[in-house]
C-alpha cells in the first residue's frame, strides 16, 4: 500500500499533519503501513518513476542520434 506523508505547517497544532490521514500511521508510528486507498506515493515509487521516464528519453535520444550517423 502507498505511505502517507508528514506536511509541516507552523498555523497547525503541533506544526504538521498527516495527508491523506491514515490512523495506523498516527497510532503506530511512521514506519506502519498506510491503510488509506490511493494514498501518496512513497519518495522510492516517485522516484522510480522519475527515473524511467529519463531513461526511457535517454533511450530515444540515442537511437535518434544513430540514425543521424
């Protein structure tokens, strides 16, 4: 399941909140499971997918650049 994430805020009680609000993170600490549907990416998954989308640009840029010579 996807992780939510701490967002700080200083006009907040205690200066962060939880997005989307997943309870077993608030009860249990960062490192449990985020039960909340379509929650938020966790930073590995973003980037990942990051990573394949420049990967994938690296590929088509190196096949455009040997069909040049």
């Amino acid at each position: 399941m996807a992780r939510c994430k701490w967002v700080r805020d200083p006009e907040v009680p205690g200066g962060k909140f939880l997005v989307p609000g997943c309870w077993n993170r608030v009860i249990s600490g960062d490192g449990a499971e985020c039960h909340c549907v379509g929650g938020t990416e966790t930073t590995c998954e973003r980037l990942e997918r990051k990573l394949d989308g420049l990967l994938k640009r690296l590929d088509e840029l190196e096949a455009r650049m040997e069909g040049k010579h």
